[in-house]
C-alpha cells in the first residue's frame, strides 16, 4: 500500500463535494421508522415524562400526524396501543380484540394516509395485567406455547385490519413460524413479518414502558427469562437464523446504538433485510444531554443515526424520525 507522502488519505476530506462523493454510508428519510403511541378518546394527546417531545396521541391525532410524516419522506411509523388498565387481564386477551385500539388504529391509517406502511408490534404486555410479554403459568414463568396460541391471533387481527406488517417483539421461542403458516392460510400472503430476532433483557427499555403504560404492571419484575442475555452475540445470530427459517422478511435487533456489533454481525452473516430500534433509553439520554446544553441536537441526532446505516441497518426505527427527517430536508 501507497504511503505518506504519496498518500494523504485527508485530500478526500478538504471539500465537501469530496467528502459526499466518497461517503461509505447514508442517511436518509427512507431510513426511518416513526414509533407513535396510540390511546383511545378524540383530540387527546398526553406527554411521556421520561420520553420529552414524545406524546399519546389519540387515532384522529394520528392520522394527522402520520400525514406530516408522509410528507417529510418518512415511509413508515410502528405502532404502540396505550391499553386502559380495566382491559387488561391475565392472558391479554384484548391483544386479539378485532375492534381494539390497534386495530381501529391501523383500519383508520390505512384508510386516511393508505401511502405510509404500518408496522404493528406484536406482543402482550401492554395488554396483561402482570405486565409480562406472555402468558403465566401457575408457577409465574412465562408459558411459550401458550402465549404463541394467543400472538397468532393477535399478528391475524392485525393482518385482517389492514397492517403491512406485523412485528412480534416478544421473543418466544417458534413464533416466527407459526405466524407465517397461520397468516398464510388465512390468505395474508403479502402481510411481512418484522422478527424482532434479537431483542436484549436491556435496562433501556424503562421509558417506553411508561410510555404505553405497562411500568406499573410489571412492578419490579424482570424479562430474562425471554428477552435475550446482553452478554450473548454468537445466541443472537442462532435466534436470528431461526426467525429467517421461519418465515421472517425482516429481522430486527433491539436495543440499538449499545448493540451495533450485534448489527454488523446479522447484516454480515445473513444479509437479509436488517433493522435496529433506538430505544427509549437512548432517547432520553439524548434529550437529557441536549437539554442541559452538552450535546449539539441536530448534529448529535444525525451522528447517532448514520451510525446505525454504517453498521449495516437497512432501517432504524427511532423516536427521533420525524426530527431528522425535518434536518435532513434542510
């Protein structure tokens, strides 16, 4: 290889033309998934303490903010029900309630904005009553099989009210694949599965759950023995093969910037449709930092971002989505 003087890798840095022209990676509106929280009434929005500039929207709210989003390029939001507490129960039943909150929302956003895709999470814990993303057996630990029953009929009730894709984030073990056969005898060939294939027992996750209101419900108790070890990459990419064998379109990792080599690893190994969510806690900590005046926001917003692309995200969801997008078409 050339050296010094010969080579001055800092010619490709002097301009700004040339810095564009050689870029490795990308950000984009495209890029970003939108999460938005959903809760029942007209006209209500409600902040989230823990997550600033983040609010619960009710549906009519939705559309009209799903519209905005449109509007700045950004091609899709994830979709989060707030559950009254008086329908929560031990099996989560409301999950697969054809006329619930999700699934009026997703028939409304199809309807009103039918050009941005709808990705609806499925999992259980902001329907049951314990907070856990499953059901319980008599001795308190999460029932695989039992639970699998009740989220095919969830991610179905999704499917039939419209949803472009349906996202189990739960981390049972078989999901992915009884999913896929029951979406396709029901006739849903099209609706794309979004595994959330590696999805991390993380304490990043504590704003976001007051955020669909479930912090409560799960008083103190932990994920582990689902939700996967933070100290485990090479389990990660075991899950993630799975998932794809099952019938996944897209895999997921979560949390985010704290798991990139989790990214890199999947995108290398499989390349398959590869996404990554900025969890709450790392939006918080962000917001934290901007408020006190220590990090630059938009600048910090779109770093923190491009890093997911240069990882080998194809997709980020990300509480900031509509902010960069409003940056990114300056």
């Amino acid at each position: 290889m050339p050296t010094y003087p010969h080579t001055r890798l800092r010619r490709l840095r002097k301009n700004s033309f040339i810095r564009d022209l050689v870029a490795e990676s990308r950000l984009t509106c495209a890029d970003l998934i939108c999460p938005m929280f959903v809760l029942e009434g007209k006209n209500r929005r409600e902040t989230v303490d823990s997550m600033p500039g983040i609010e619960r929207l009710s549906i009519d709210l939705l559309i009209r903010e799903a519209e905005e989003l449109l509007k700045l390029g950004i091609p899709a939001i994830a979709l989060f029900p707030v559950t009254p507490a008086d329908l929560k129960t031990d099996c989560g039943s409301e999950a697969f309630n054809p006329d619930g909150l999700a699934q009026k929302a997703i028939r409304a956003l199809k309807e009103f904005v039918p050009q941005i895709g709808v990705i609806a999470d499925v999992a259980l814990d902001p329907f049951t009553s314990h907070g856990q993303d499953g059901v319980l057996d008599n001795n308190g630990y999460v029932s695989n099989d039992s639970t699998c029953d009740v989220l095919i009929k969830q991610a179905l009730s999704h499917a039939q009210a419209g949803a472009d894709v349906v996202a189990p984030s739960d981390m049972m073990d078989g999901r992915i694949g009884l999913i896929r056969s029951a979406l396709e005898e029901q006739g849903h060939h099209n609706t794309c599965i979004m595994a959330y294939s590696a999805k991390y027992a993380s304490a990043y996750y504590g704003p976001f759950r007051d955020a669909v209101g479930s912090a409560g419900n799960i008083q103190g108790g932990n994920k582990k023995s689902y939700q996967m070890n933070p100290a485990n990459s090479d389990e990660a990419l075991r899950e993630i093969a799975l998932d794809i064998e099952e019938g996944a379109d897209m895999v997921m990792v979560k949390p985010g910037m704290p798991y990139l080599d989790i990214v890199q690893r999947c995108k290398q190994e499989f390349r398959v449709p590869t996404f990554a969510y900025q969890v709450s806690g790392e939006y918080a900590m962000h917001k934290a930092a901007f408020a006190n005046g220590w990090l630059s926001e938009d600048e910090i917003i779109l770093e923190s971002l491009l890093a997911f692309k240069r990882a080998g995200a194809d997709g980020i969801l990300t509480y900031f989505a509509k902010q960069a997008a409003q940056f990114l078409n300056r």
